[in-house]
C-alpha cells in the first residue's frame, strides 16, 4: 500500500505537462519597458492561457524560441491577433496593435 | 519597640494585600456595594477559576457587619471586552449564616469577566461588580 | 525486498518533484501575487475565480489583557472551517467584487460541561476593489525609476453579522456562537511589489469600523456595546517556482481598540493577534484549476496577543477555480 502511495506521488508530479522553453529573463524585463501597454494587454487578456511568459502548455507558445515564426511581420501578427484572439471576446485596435507591438519586440529581442 | 511592632503590622498588611490572588481582586477580601449598602467576600471555586463550569462562595454582610440571611443574589457572568455573557443562568443558594453558595457559572472562554451581583435583602437592593481573571 | 522498492519510490518522487520544480518554465508571477491578497480576490490575469477553503483549527492557550499567554486548562476547542468565495471583474481590468462566506463546525469540551458540538455560518464579507497602479512586473532595476511602482488596490467593504453573535448563543459553553455579533465596514489598501520577476512583496492594510450594537442584560433591558475599531496588517512574500508552484510566507497582525458599553470606555479590552503561516500552491489543471496548502499559528510568545481567548493553530487546503477573459 505504501508503494502504491509513493508512486502515485511520483506520478503526479511528473504528471505536469510540458511547457516550452520562456524567454530570457532580460529579453522579458527589456520589453516590458519598452512596450508597458502592449505588456499590459498580454497580462490582463492573454497571460491567462498562454502563461505570463508566453510558453503556457495547451496554448501555441507566443514567446521563446522560434515562437512567432509562422508570421513574416507585425502587421501579419496583428491582422492574426485581430481576428482570432482572444478565443472569446474582442481587443480594442489599440489594444491589438499595443500587444503585437509586444510580442515581436520580444521575438525580436532574443 | 512599639514602632517597630507597627511597622511590622503595617507591613505585614501591606503584604497580605499585594498578595492577593490575582484571578480574583479582592478574593479573600471584602468588597462593598455600589450604594455601600452591603460588603461582601466572593470565593471561586475552583481558585483560579477555570473555563467552564465553576461554583461561587459569597459571605454577605449588612454595612455594620451583620450577615444578612435570606437575601436574594442574582448573579450575571460578563465578559467586558467581548460584550457577552454566558447562557447558563447561576443558581444562588443560601446555606445559612450570611454565607451563600452559587453554582453553574460558566466562563465559555479564559480572559477577563467580570460578575454583576445584584442583591436584594433587608437594607435594599444594590449591586457588586467582581472581576475575575479565567484560567 | 519490499522495503528497497519503497525507497526507491521514495528516491523517484524526490527526484521527480525536483525536476519539476527546476524546469526553466515561469509561472503567473503577476496572477499569482495579486490573487494572494485576500481569499477570493481575482488575480491579475484572471476574470473571475471561484474558491473553497477547508480548514481545521485548534485552541492551544489564551492571552489575558496585559499579553500575558497560558496554555488552554482543561478545554479543547476544535473548529472545521469550510469557507466559500469568489470574485469578478466587473467588465474592466480594473475592477472586481469578490466576497466569502464561512461555514463553521465548532466542538468545545470544557470542564465540568458535556462536550458539544455546533454547526453554523459565520460572519460573511463582500468587497470592492479598484487597480489603481499597475507594477510593471520588471523586477527592481535601480536606474530605472518606473520598476519601482507597485500594483496599488485600493478596497472597501462589510462584514455581515449572518453568523450567531456570542449573545445569541444557546449553549453553555457558548459553541454555537460563530461570527461577531456586529456589523463591520472596512476600508484599506492592497501592495504588491515585483522584487524580480519571480518573487513579490504584499501588504495589505485595512481599517474597519465596527458598528455599535444592542446587547440583551440578563435583568431584561439592553446595552449599547461598541466595539473597538479594528486595524489589519498583512504582509506576505510570494516566491512562484515556476509555472505550476508557488509558496509564500506571512505575518499579520489584527488589533481592535477599547470597547465601550453604554459610552463608558472598558479599559484593558484592546485585543492584538498575531499570527505566522506559509502555503504552497500548484496549477493541477493550468490556467483553470489550483490547490493549495497552507499551515498558521498564533505564536505562544509573550505579547504577541492580547484579550485572545483562544489562540490557535490551523492547516487549510484550499482549491481554486479560475475563469478567464
């Protein structure tokens, strides 16, 4: 009974789903600086799924390595954002074009 | 000599007040009534008084120091800083000789109460105040 | 045989849980901290949460009015607390409501009376709070200015007397009384500072004004008690591990004034509690579902309380649902 105690233990805490890798910690702060809307926006509406660093698992990861990669240019990631995020409700324009402005800086940064 | 023997008196006097116990102001020792009608010794029992249920030894004396039969006491437990009560209501028997003994009293909780006797005998009605430190 | 397979469980688990605390992964830091101010409040990130707190409470001592500490003489006072809470945005970022309420289970075996039991709400609170600053979540840089500004959330709210008040109690030994017997309206503040990306301080202050209420005299009639005001003080440092763990320790204080029966002031009836704790949380379904552990004490020191009948210590779980945006 013990050891069906100890591996469920085990089991559970490996049993926390990957996430991929965040950015780096001064990649994040530099941002967050240059772009406090946009940081802000991600945090009140985005953080919630996609992690406060972007790398949250069951969500595209929007921050780290190679995050972004499927868009040529900002203007591709807001027309994205605009359409499809968040799941369910709507972001003001300035609100999308303060967040996209976030999120390239950041993959720009690294 | 005899100063000697004063100061020693006065001084033991001194002592035996000091030495009061401190769950009780004045156990052992008389107190009077608001309106000085009355003076009366409250002994708890257990000593300190403790959470829960406990017992009260009253000795009760007219203001020239005659004990007062028949009277009749009503005690109410309060507990000043939370302004509260207790639901138990004591019972007051006399038992003879100005002495009376009352039972459920009942602190719910240790900290400072205080005991409202009313008494109601030959000289009048009038009340004690009796604070008491529960263990 | 059997005993090396439970070691090397033991070993496996060990390892396993430091794995996942090591993982490069950061958590909500920002959701985390903010969440933390209060049960039932809404962290940052979040629209709404719905939350349920189990706790288990025991008596060990009193304080008496000058702080002096004695452990608890023949009387055992146990409490099951279940308490029930949550909050909203309402329509903005910037502002929720959130509230709780308490179911309590109380057992009091005190001498020379039967062992009772009680069950019973308690006292109940709703309030309203306002993100008036925003921390950029930066960490401190100390050539930067702006990574100095908090999260700054202003509150006010009430407690409600849904639970009996000690007057109210039916019992002898008073344990079916479960909340204060007084209306409670408070105001205060809520802090939270990003010492790095992973680690804040928060501090939440609160005053509250306790109204004065009718107390029934046992010769018929009533009193006018006043309760004393009551001042709160909190302050916790939230460390999150990672994505799914956080912990945090606290100290709080609580004090309330004098009271007063009929105008007359009581001396010696100010009333101080101090109290340490930590917790652990942990996402078990991220974003939606946390559970969290947490272990308090009332210190048996001299002068951490005063006019405390029942000093205790407590262990809570506690899970938590998120709702976002």
């Amino acid at each position: 009974m013990r050891l069906v105690l100890v591996l469920i233990a085990a089991g559970l805490a490996a049993c926390a789903p990957a996430a991929s890798p965040p950015p780096d910690d001064a990649v994040l702060v530099r941002a967050r600086l240059v772009e406090p809307g946009g940081a802000r926006v991600f945090a009140l509406y985005c953080a919630s799924c996609h992690g406060e660093t972007g790398n949250a698992p069951g969500t595209p990861a929007v921050m780290g390595p190679r995050a972004l990669d499927d868009f040529d240019s900002e203007p591709g990631l807001r027309g994205f954002v605009s359409r499809r995020m968040p799941p369910r409700g709507t972001l003001e324009p300035d609100e999308v074009s303060a967040v996209s402005r976030y999120l390239w800086r950041v993959a720009r940064l690294r | 000599m005899v100063r000697t023997r004063m100061f020693a008196v006065v001084l033991a006097g001194f002592c035996a007040a000091c030495s009061s116990n401190s769950a009780l102001a004045g156990a052992g020792g008389w107190q009077s009534s608001k309106a000085d009608l009355y003076r009366a010794r409250f002994v708890p029992d257990p000593e300190p008084p403790a959470t829960g249920q406990n017992a009260l030894d009253i000795t009760l004396e007219a203001s020239d120091g005659k004990p007062v039969e028949g009277a009749t006491i009503a005690i109410e437990p309060w507990m000043p800083a939370h302004g509260h009560g207790s639901s138990a209501v004591p019972v007051v028997q006399g038992v003879g000789g100005g002495s009376y003994h009352a039972t459920e009293l009942v602190y719910t909780m240790p900290g400072q109460w205080e005991l409202r006797v009313d008494v109601s005998a030959g000289a009048g009605d009038d009340q004690f105040a009796v604070p008491l430190d529960v263990q | 045989m059997t005993g090396a397979r439970v070691r090397a469980g033991v070993v496996l688990s060990v390892v396993l849980v430091a794995l996942s605390l090591a993982r490069p992964a950061r958590a909500q830091a920002c959701c985390t901290a903010t969440g933390s101010s209060g049960f039932g409040v809404v962290g940052r990130c979040h629209f709404a949460a719905l939350a349920a707190q189990l706790a288990y409470e025991r008596g060990h001592g009193s304080f008496d009015a000058r702080g002096r500490y004695r452990t608890l003489r023949g009387a055992e006072v146990d409490d099951v607390v279940l308490s029930l809470g949550g909050g909203i945005r309402l329509g903005t970022p910037a502002w929720q409501i959130y509230g709780s309420v308490p179911l309590r289970l109380q057992y009091r075996d005190l001498g020379g009376l039967a062992p009772a039991g009680a069950v019973g709400p308690g006292d109940a609170s709703v309030g309203l709070r306002y993100m008036a600053v925003e921390d950029l979540v930066t960490g401190i840089d100390v050539h930067d200015a702006r990574t100095f500004v908090p999260f700054v959330e202003p509150f006010v709210g009430v407690r409600a007397p849904t639970g009996r008040g000690p007057t109210g109690s039916k019992t002898p030994s008073g344990v079916d009384a479960t909340g204060d017997g007084a209306w409670t309206a408070f105001a205060g503040v809520a802090v939270t500072k990003f010492l790095t990306l992973r680690d804040a301080l928060v501090l939440v202050g609160s005053w509250g004004y306790r109204f004065p209420h009718d107390v029934a005299a046992a010769g018929g009639g009533a009193r006018r008690f006043s309760t004393g005001q009551e001042v709160r003080a909190r302050l916790a440092f939230v460390r999150v591990f990672n994505l799914f763990w956080s912990g945090s320790v606290f100290a709080s204080v609580i004090f309330t004034s004098d009271v007063a029966q009929d105008g007359q002031r009581v001396p010696y009836s100010a009333t101080r509690r101090v109290r340490f704790g930590a917790s652990l949380m942990r996402y078990v379904v991220y974003p939606y579902w946390k559970l969290g552990l947490s272990a308090s004490l009332d210190p048996p020191i001299e002068g951490f309380g005063q006019n405390i009948p029942f000093a205790s210590a407590s262990v809570a779980c506690l899970v938590q649902r998120n709702f976002t945006w």
